[in-house]
C-alpha cells in the first residue's frame, strides 16, 4: 500500500461534506478496495477510526474498531465496522462528556458531549443495509466519524475550550480517558 498522509486540521479537505457512494456502486469491489485502504491506514496511523476524508478521498465511508488502543486504555474491544452512506437517525437525549482526539488533531484533546445511544442505517462493506442501535463509546466513535462526513471535526463541538490542551499535559493533571 502507498501510505496516504492524513489531512490535518487546517486543510480545507476536511471541511468539504463528503459525497454520496452511488447506490450502483455499494457493495462494488472499488468501495470494498476503498475500505480496505481505511482499515490499513487506521491500522498505520495507530487509529480507532478513520473516514475516507480524513485521507484526502471525499466519500462518505468510515471504517472503526479495535482490541485495544493505547490512546483509550480504558475502552474496547470494539469490532472493526466499515460504514458506508452512513446516517444517524436517532440520537439519544443523555449526552456523555469526554476527552475525545482524532488523527487529524493529532496531540490534543478536549471534552466533547456526545449522545450515549444512537441509530444508525447505512451498508456494510459487502453492500447489505443495516440499521443498528450503538451505544456507549462505539456511539462515540460513529459520531465523530460522522461528523468528518459532514465536514466537522471534535473541536467545532468542544463546550468549554478550557478542556482543550495537549494530550500530554492534559493527562499530567486530569484522567483524560
Ligand atoms: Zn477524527
């Protein structure tokens, strides 16, 4: 594979809302390379999820999961889930603080509520239609992988920006995950 970098924050890719996968094209071998190329670089990256924009490809796929991850000690496993065309259809009233990062903001954290319960309907990677109700930290994940779809990244959702540093500093003081 030919590693691809990822688009950091500051680049104007990541703040174009991805384009839908022609419905002819779900479940085709070039959406499945596609998947497959996120996986590798979310593997490469030392991610728990990746969306295709984050690595300069404007489509609306994201890829997740993990046993576990360094960066969340305290969470996982969670299966490795490719999403694509993804929508949220319900989200939960209970919202969830917490230190949230992402490979494009790569060092940094902040609080960011998100809803503990969703709905989500979209196809998997062999183009089958799904509608599942995630909760927990997966919720989280999906959403913030969402919001890379829709051109927005955790910090646009930070509440207080007194939460937001450096991860390193940030763990000297408080627990961050
Ligand atoms: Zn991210």
């Amino acid at each position: 594979m030919s590693t691809r970098p990822i688009s950091r924050l500051g680049n104007p890719q990541l703040r174009e809302p991805s384009v839908e996968i022609p419905a002819e094209k779900i479940g085709s071998t070039e959406v499945k390379n596609l998947v497959k190329l996120l996986f590798e670089h979310m593997a490469h990256y030392g991610g728990v999820g990746i969306a295709a924009a984050q690595i300069g490809i404007n489509k609306k796929v994201f890829v997740y999961g993990f046993e576990s991850n360094p960066r969340y000690p305290g969470q996982g496993p969670v299966a490795m889930t490719a999403m694509i065309n993804p929508t949220i259809v319900e989200y939960s009233k209970q919202h969830i603080d917490m230190y949230e990062g992402c490979l494009s903001v790569r060092g940094l954290r902040g609080q960011v509520p998100r809803s503990e319960h969703i709905t989500v309907e979209g196809f998997d990677e062999h183009g089958k239609a799904f509608s599942r109700k995630i909760s927990g930290f997966e919720a989280r994940v999906v959403q913030h992988e969402m919001d890379h779809l829709n051109g927005l990244v955790f910090v646009d959702r930070i509440k207080d920006l007194k939460t937001f540093g450096f991860s390193d500093e940030l763990q000297k003081h408080l627990v961050v995950d």
